[in-house]
C-alpha cells in the first residue's frame, strides 16, 4: 500500500501552531539545551534562513534545514522581518506599536523564536542548533530535478491519460480483473512476483513525491509505516508548506500521477499484444498492479495524498488532528448527556468543543471530516476483523499444514512463499507500528 506525502503526518515532521489577537508569540515546540541568555530592549539576534509564506490572514514562518514551521498573524511576521532586518528588540517593540498601536513583548517572542530554532546568536551569545532530521538522497540536488515542476508535466501526464481512456472505450476487453493477477498456475511465482512489483511501484510512487518536493528545495523523507493496518512506505516532505500551491499540490499529487502515468502505459502496450499470450497476461497483471493502489488514496482518514490535498484546499492547519480532537469530543460529550440526561444534569459547555477555537472556514470542515474520520476507520476496522484477519489467518494455518516431505516440493515451496511473503509483512506491520509509536512516545515526553 502506499501513503501520502503530506506535510506533517507523523514524527519529525513540525506542525503549524497558530497565534491569534495580539499574542504573537508562537507556542514553543522544543527548547533550547541551556536556554537562551537574558534579553534586553538593547539585544539584536541573528535569524536563520528563514522562509516566510502568506496563508489567508496568517502568515507561515520557517526553517526548512529542521523542518520546522509556526503560522504567525500579521504582526508576527513583521516582528521576524524586523529582528532578521538587525532591529534591537526595544526598536522592534517600537516600530509595532507605531505600526498597529499595541503593544508587543518581543523579549518573550525571541525566547520562543530561539526555542524553535529559528535563532542563530542572541546578542554575543550562540544559541545551540539541534541537528537537521536526515534527508532520503542527500545528493539529490533541487537542480537536478526542476524539471519535476515544469507546468508542461501535468499536460503531458494528462494526454497520456486521455490516449489510455481512448484505447478502453474501444477495447474495454483490456479492463483488468482480479483474474489477471493469478497469471501463472504457481501461487508461489504469483505471490513473489506481486510482491516485486508492488514494492517497485510503492518505491516509485514516494520517490515520485521526494523528488517534486526536491524540486522545490524539500529535503524529504522516505520511512515505513502504518495507517490503521495497512503497511504503508510514507514519504515526509515537510517544508513543503512553504511552496506556492501549484508547487505544493503538485507534491501531493505526484504519486498518483506517477501510477496512472504507469497504467496508462501499460494499456497502450498492451493493447497490441495477442490475448492468453505470456506478455499478455503479465501486462494485464502489471496494470492492475499499478491501479490497486488508487482506491486506497480516497481514504482520506487515514492521511493518504487525496488527504493533504483537501487539507491544503480547505485551508486547515491540521484537519485530521483537529477532526481526531473533535470527534472525541462528540464521544465524550454523548456518553455524558446519556450519563446525566435522567438526573437532569447538563452535558458540558459549548467552550469544550475544540473547534470553538478554530476560524469559521476551519471549523466546519474539521467538523465534517470528523464524521468521515470515524465513519471511514469504523468501516476500515470492520473489513480488517470481518475479512482480511481471517483470510490472513487461514492462508497462514493452510501454509504451515502444506510444510512436510508429504506434500512435494512444489507444495512446500508454495507454503513457504506464503510464510515468507504474507507472514513477513504482517511481522514487519508489527515492527513499524511498535518503531514509530515508541518514537511518538519518546517525542511526547522530550
């Protein structure tokens, strides 16, 4: 299966946190090892390179060398602009209230600054700099892959898809079937060719996401991992929210258009060959092979590509944690109300709600998705108990049983191509699901 390439999905990727009215100071994500020296009216910091990005009435600040990004209002994107212009802190205090008439505490707001990373010396001092997160294909260069942007690539994508379209209308004998994966008599051969060919296109698909992000100056990530009990490889491109929209939905989208790229391809290859010929049948095995995964983009509560990009176009900061937040909040609220409805007893206030908090736009699509977050899991862990654990689970007992001199060496080979290829990646579910939720614990408690 594959995963998407949105920003901030799981570990080190750096949600945004919003500051609202006159606050500007950002919510720290981290702090400093030795904190940072005293700050005074006279102080001046040097800033790192820093990307600045204007998001509706908000404004994106980061720094793409530790993935890190905060949303500022206005003022505090003005402060950054004019701490990083060598402005003291006491001017910079000035030129905002001589600006907007209110007053600022940019002390407090460098403190946070420098606990994001974002500062590099605070007056003589030099503030310690935690080590950027690795990227995947350190060499790969934004030079390298510009063309990944290029706005000719979506056409090109696109009349390659419309030529695929034309071949199926008029030969739609060549729309694969479940029957086109079982191409060979061998279940063994099957298993591992599918296996092969799956991960290859997995591959393909997330680099097709590192390498857009590149293109756009997004170190990017490849890691495994887990989307309720899919086995995903997911590809971290945080940074990304700095780029402009064309640039970011591009990123998101890459994947997708890399497998129907790849389906298209094969359609049109495959539609001179002669049916039940050997590169007939593994044509229609790989096109299958390479639009399996599509379906499973339009689950959007599991965080898939189609996700960030309903995120990125209703313009929330974190759909799926503010839409997880809310739900629960519903939950809560209605085991509440049936605790107390008898004694009279009122459920809660509407100051409970977390979305209460969010800006109008926000608020009602975190509070829709929340019906398709727990709506999409609930039937998602249904299919998973009801039928992929039992078929799971009988494939397993039926390989273990087909081991023995008794049963040839076709068989045992065909028992042991189910233990190694199925067994191995629900083992391997189990590895990646324990790594990454004792690394979500361990950021938790720093």
């Amino acid at each position: 299966m594959t995963d998407t390439a949105g920003p901030a999905a799981d570990a080190s990727e750096a949600g945004t946190s919003t500051s609202t009215g006159t606050d500007i100071a950002a919510a720290a994500v981290g702090t400093a090892a030795d904190g940072p020296p005293r700050i005074t009216p006279t102080t001046r910091v040097l800033l790192h390179d820093l990307a600045v990005r204007r998001d509706r009435d908000e404004w994106i600040v980061g720094r793409m060398a530790t993935r890190t990004f905060v949303a500022l209002p206005a003022a505090g994107a003005r402060a950054v602009e004019l701490l990083g212009a060598g402005l003291s802190v006491g001017r910079t205090e000035e030129s905002l209230r001589a600006e907007t008439g209110e007053e600022f505490d940019i002390a407090d707001f460098v403190g946070d600054l420098a606990a994001l990373g974002f500062v590099a010396r605070i007056g003589d001092h030099a503030v310690p700099d935690a080590e950027p997160p690795r990227a995947s294909l350190p060499w790969l260069r934004p030079r390298h892959v510009r063309l990944a942007l290029h706005p000719v690539l979506p056409l090109l994508v696109g009349a390659l898809l419309a030529a695929a379209v034309v071949v199926l209308v008029r030969r739609p004998d060549l729309l694969p079937g479940y029957r086109d994966l079982l191409w060979s008599r061998h279940g063994s051969v099957v298993l591992l060719s599918g296996a092969a060919a799956g991960w290859t296109l997995l591959l393909a698909h997330e680099l097709a996401h590192l390498v857009t992000a590149r293109a756009a100056g997004v170190p990017g990530k490849m890691r495994l991992g887990t989307r309720l009990q899919f086995l995903v490889m997911q590809t971290d491109i945080s940074g990304i929210e700095l780029a402009p929209r064309r640039h970011r939905l591009t990123a998101y989208l890459a994947g997708i258009a890399l497998n129907l790229s790849v389906a298209s391809s094969l359609v049109l290859a495959l539609a001179p060959t002669e049916p039940g010929t050997t590169a007939h049948r593994l044509l229609a095995a790989a096109l299958l092979l390479a639009l399996l995964p599509l379906p499973f983009q339009c689950m959007v509560f599991t965080r898939t590509d189609l996700y960030f990009v309903l995120q990125d176009l209703t313009g929330c900061r974190d759909l799926y944690g503010d839409g997880l937040a809310y739900a629960r909040y519903r939950a809560r609220r209605s085991v509440r109300t049936v605790r107390t409805a008898r004694r009279g007893v009122r459920a809660g206030d509407r100051d409970d709600d977390p979305s209460a908090r969010l800006p109008a736009h926000e608020r009602r699509a975190v509070r829709l998705y929340s019906v398709v977050l727990v709506v999409g899991t609930a039937a998602c862990l249904t299919f998973m108990a009801a039928v992929t654990l039992p078929v799971d689970i009988t494939l397993l007992v039926r390989a273990v049983r087909g081991l023995g001199p008794g049963h040839g060496l076709a068989g045992n080979a065909d028992a042991v191509t189910v233990l190694v290829v199925l067994g191995g990646v629900n083992v391997l579910w189990l590895v990646t699901w324990w790594r990454n939720r004792r690394s979500r614990r361990s950021a938790g408690a720093t």
